[in-house]
C-alpha cells in the first residue's frame, strides 16, 4: 500500500530512521518527515535526529515512539531533574531557554496568524526571573503503593501511573522537607490512596510563595480526599485532620495552614470542591511587583510569582494609564490585574464568578488602600449588563477554555478603546480574536515566559477599537 505520494505506507512496530526533527508540538513532542509523510513522536527537541518505532498509522500522519538519538540537537542542554523523561512536568528541560523561547515566540505568532487570522508584531518571550524554583503553587499525586500504603509523587508523562519524586525542581527547596514530612506522617498513620471506586487520599498541593512577611516564610497546604461517605471512608476523616495538625505544628516546616477539602468528581483535577477542616489559615500573601496580594487556597494565583510581575508590568505599559481612564477586569479572580493598575486608574471595576476570589479582590483593594477599585461576583454577561459606566479599557485574563460567548458579545459592542487580553492558552485567545473581528484589531503581542522547560506561553494581545 502507498500514500498519496506515491510512497510506500508505515506499518506499526516499524523502526525508521534517520528522523530529523524539524519543529516541536504544544504537547512536547517533535515533529519530523519521512518519505513525504509527516511523523509526530511523543518526545524530541528541535535540531535532533532519532530512530523511532511507528505505534499508529493514520491517513495523513503518522505517530512513533522515539528509541534512540542518532545525533544530539545543537540547542540541547542536560536537564537539572533526575526525573526528566519519566515525570509529566518538564517536556524541555533538555532544550536550552534560548531555544524554547524562539520556538514560543514563533509559535504565537503562527498560531495567531493561523487561527486568529491576524498578523502583528510579537516581542521576543520576556523570560522569567528564575528558570528553576519558581513555581509557588504544585500539586502532587497520591497513589496506591505495592503493598497498598499510599505513595506520593507527580503524574508520569501520558499516563497516570505514579513517578514517585523526592522533590522538584520547580518548586522551592523547603517544598522538600514539606513533602518527606508527609510520607513520614502517613508511614506511622497509614491512609489509604484513591483508586477509582475507593480509597480517599487524591492529592497534595502546596503553595510555597515567595513573599515572606516580617521574614517568616509562608506554606499553606491542602489535602485532596475523596468524600467521607464514600466507600467507608469515614474512619479516615480525623487521621486526616490530625495529620494537618501536625504539619501545622512543626513550626520548623513553616506551614501556617493546611486545608482538608473533598473531591467528589472522579476527574483527576486537583481542585477541592468542599472545605472541610482548616489547621492554621487557609490563605497566603503573595508579593507580585508593587502590590501584595492575600489568596485563599482554594483560588487561582499566578503560579510564577516572578514571571507574573514581569506579566502585569507589560500589561500596565500597554494599557498607558493617565489618571483619567475607567476599566474593566474581567475574570478578574483576587484582582491581580486590577489592583496593579489600580493607582494609575481613574477606577477599576472587576468582575468574577467566583465569589471567594471576589471577596479576596475587595479584601486586597481595602487594604493596599486603593478605594477606586471594585470588584463583584457573579455571572459575567449579567454582572457588566448592569454597569452604568462604560469602560476606557478593558483587561481580560479567561481560563484556558478562553472567552464565554456572552463576553465576546459585549465586548463587540464596547466602546472601550483598548483591550487587553491576557491568555495561557494561544489557540483559544486565537479564535476569540478571530470572532472579536472587525470590531477590535490585535496590534502587537507580548509573550511572558511563565512556564519555563514546558510548550507553554503566557500571552498579552494589545487591541483597539475600529470605528
């Protein structure tokens, strides 16, 4: 059998080589041609040449599995983490930052162009302060160990197998003691681990900000467990909460609380959906440029603190405040955006659904003293339906899935005269840019770097009103 080139067909479990990979995909993997046909493999870094075995077949491209590194790329480095390759976290930590910044900003402008029918001008990536230990916020994974106690560690790329780690690089180095203080907990009071239709332990996420008020370092954990109704798990309930006593109480950790909240939905998301105990405080201040900001557990906070302040200071310069201008925050969680903008602002007015993320925005607002800036919780398209005023510029800064519909019909019949929409996710902030046409033309684009040795890219798209 032959392709459409005239060629013949890959077969699965053929190996085929020599591979040079030409491009790299937003999953991690790279991107090679053999006889015509296009090759995705599931790993590789730009400038590589592999030998690799065919797992799928299909039409028009093929799949493989990358079995050997015929010749290094020239934009290779050694990665930091002894779990590079095994645990889902890092695609590129192989890949110099040099390297992964070029592919990011080649890949906003390609995708904006593709997809958002639009060409402007992309600013090289704005990298991040710190490449390793930058995360503030990582959520780790209970498993069912061999002889059924409960393991902890990161999800295995494409899997959900278990890689057990010691710590991550990503993460600040007091995460460590944090996490083998845990496994030491539950070795001397076991708890069972979910796993599908029972168990209880699902995950542990710790958020380790950088900001240390009167130099005491902050963490506040949360413990993700299954509901205690749920296939006898009742009797767990309290080793849970004498475990988050106890890490509370080694003041030599810094945990000034830890949140045990339950899961119900089988998704393996790491998100809580009921607060049921609370050692300590629930919540944490964050330092991200000139503001200070308290976030409750349970809400979103830019995970790179350092990257964030470069994020909000181009955000501030493209907006080009005066003293004269209203704006709008839409999706506006504990009023990051906002409040950074606020002292420049003739007022801010922010709008979320959740209404604890909106209750943090108003408690930051009233203590960093900055009374022009107001936030409200609530649907979205009914929240501005009912605004007096009509905004000068409106920041928006959706989840990954991008702009409700509702949303991009108000925005079309604004009268604002700048957006900005900040995005993770450059597919979807493509599309809504293609549906915000001709109402609003992209000007420029300022990628940030927030999440360094991954695909990922935060994105600012600067657009004005066209009359």
């Amino acid at each position: 059998m032959t392709n459409e080139a005239g060629t013949p067909m890959l077969e699965v479990g053929q190996r085929i080589e020599p591979l040079e990979i030409i491009d790299m995909t937003v999953q991690g993997g790279g991107v090679a041609r053999h006889q015509g046909q296009v090759v995705f493999l599931e790993s590789g870094i730009l400038g590589e040449t592999v030998a690799a075995r065919v797992t799928q077949v299909k039409k028009r491209v093929v799949q493989a599995s990358v079995e050997e590194v015929l010749s290094p790329s020239p934009h290779a480095v050694a990665p930091t983490c002894p779990h590079f390759a095994l645990c889902g976290g890092c695609s590129w930590q192989n890949l110099s930052l040099a390297a992964q910044h070029e592919w990011k900003q080649r890949h906003v402008r390609e995708t904006l162009a593709r997809i958002g029918k639009t060409v402007v001008d992309v600013a090289p990536v704005a990298a991040s302060p710190l490449s390793l230990g930058f995360r503030n916020k990582v959520a780790f994974a209970f498993a069912k160990g061999p002889e059924g106690t409960p393991v902890l560690g990161l999800r295995q790329k494409g899997s959900h197998n278990l890689v057990e780690v010691d710590h991550c690089p990503l993460l600040p180095e007091r995460g460590r003691a944090v996490l083998q203080a845990v496994r030491q907990l539950l070795e001397a009071r076991p708890i069972p681990a979910y796993s599908g239709p029972e168990g209880y332990l699902r995950f542990l996420v710790l958020h380790l900000p950088q900001y240390a008020p009167e130099g005491l370092e902050q963490c506040v954990v949360e413990i993700i467990t299954a509901p205690a109704n749920f296939a006898g798990n009742k009797q767990y309930v309290e080793p849970v909460h004498i475990l988050a006593d106890a890490l509370v109480a080694n003041t030599e950790l810094g945990i000034s609380g830890v949140a045990h909240t339950q899961r119900k939905d089988r998704a393996a998301i790491a998100q809580g959906e009921k607060v049921v105990y609370v050692a300590g405080v629930g919540a944490y201040l964050e330092e991200i440029g000139h503001i200070t900001l308290s976030a409750p557990h349970s809400v979103f906070l830019q995970t790179n603190t350092g990257a964030a302040g470069v994020l909000f200071a181009a955000v501030a310069e493209a907006a080009a405040l005066t003293g004269e201008e209203k704006v709008w925050d839409l999706y506006c969680g504990v009023g990051s955006v906002g409040l950074f903008l606020g002292e420049k602002a003739a007022s801010v007015r922010g709008f979320d659904i959740q209404p604890e993320a909106v209750g943090a925005a108003n408690s930051n607002a009233k203590r960093l003293k900055l009374r022009r800036c107001k936030f409200k919780a609530g649907e979205m398209e009914k929240l501005l339906g009912a605004e007096e005023e009509t905004p000068d510029v409106i920041v928006v800064d959706p989840p990954r899935a991008g702009l409700d519909a509702a949303v991009v019909r108000i925005l079309r019949e604004s009268t604002a005269k700048k957006l900005i929409y900040i995005s993770c996710d450059i597919g979807t902030q493509a599309r809504d840019v293609a549906l915000l046409q001709p109402w609003w033309q992209a000007e420029r684009a300022i990628p940030v770097d927030m999440f360094p040795h991954t695909p990922h890219v935060e994105n600012i798209l600067v657009l004005t009103r066209q009359s």
